[in-house]
C-alpha cells in the first residue's frame, strides 16, 4: 500500500502535491493520466490522493466520458467527508475544504446501474489559499464556479436561526440578455 502514492510536483515551499490512482490493481503516476481519458471497468475502484494544507482549496473537474462514476473524498485518516455523483455523464466539480493538512483521498468507483466499462478524466483545476472567514471561503468556491461559466446564475444564504451571516447573487439572472 506504500508504493501507491507517487509524488507528482511540489507546487510552492508550502505545499507539495502527490497524486496516484490505483488502476486494474497497480499505481500508475497520475501525471501520465491527467487530461486524457481513464478507463474504468465495472469492477474497478480508483484513487487518488491530494497533499494539502488547511489552508487552501482544492478544485477538481472528474468529466464522465462515458462512464457514470462516483466520486469520494476522504480525510487523511479516511473517513468519509463528501461524495460527488450528480449526473450520468458529463462534469462532476470536486472541491476541497480541508480542515488539517494531510493526504486526502479521492475514491471513484462506477455507479451502480452503469451497464459497460467506460472512461473519465481528471483535471487539477486550481488550488487557492482560503479566505479568514467561513463566508470568505463559500463566495470562493461559489465565484470559482461562476467564473468558469459553470453557474450561469446563482443566489446563496447562510442562515443561522436568527442571523443571515452570508448572502450573495452570482452571475446572470437572464443569461441571454447577460442581465445581472
């Protein structure tokens, strides 16, 4: 299990990326997979691991080809924090907001009605160093997105019982007119 992680490029003094996949039982250094297509069967399981510091996020872009893939990531000590599946092919946007340094996972595996082997592909979108508050770091994920086009439109709160801490309009609200 030692020899699946592969160090791929040190980014800044402060932080140092590795990446791996496990793919049909042996470690393939990401490197030689990022932007091109992946292949995974019915019965493989990947993944990936991400160095990163409390302080930034990471965003990620897994594009299903032609395979409905699952996408987890997990904590250093591998529990579980989120899962991404949200439609059968096409973009899944991962983004990561971790809360210690650490090698986080990233775990796809084919969702269960896929019906034949595919591909996907896996692209390091940016990583960014986090705002000092809560708020700050929602409208960066939020912003991120609606930059890159991908929320053409877009309204948020944070509401707590009494309090709105966060709200915030992003994009258009009459994409075809581009009117705010």
């Amino acid at each position: 299990m030692k020899n699946l992680h592969a160090y791929l490029v040190c980014l800044s003094l402060t932080m140092l990326l590795t990446l791996s996949t496990v793919l049909h039982g042996q470690s393939t250094d990401i490197q030689t997979q990022l932007d091109q297509p992946i292949p995974i069967a019915l019965s493989d399981t990947q993944m990936y691991h991400l160095d990163i510091q409390k302080n930034q996020i990471a965003f990620f872009k897994f594009e299903q080809l032609s395979s409905d893939i699952v996408i987890q990531v997990r904590d250093p000590e591998g529990k579980m924090l989120m899962e991404f599946d949200a439609i059968d092919v096409g973009p899944e946007w991962v983004q990561v907001l971790p809360n210690r340094d650490g090698a986080y996972q990233f775990v796809e595996y084919p969702y269960e009605d896929q019906k034949k082997d595919g591909n996907y592909q896996v692209t390091l979108e940016k990583i960014i160093t986090k705002g000092p508050t809560l708020s700050a770091q929602l409208d960066q994920m939020i912003s991120y997105w609606a930059e890159k086009g991908y929320l053409p439109g877009f309204a948020t709160a944070l509401v707590t019982k009494d309090e709105v801490l966060f709200q915030k309009a992003y994009g258009y609200a009459s994409v075809p007119e581009k009117q705010p």
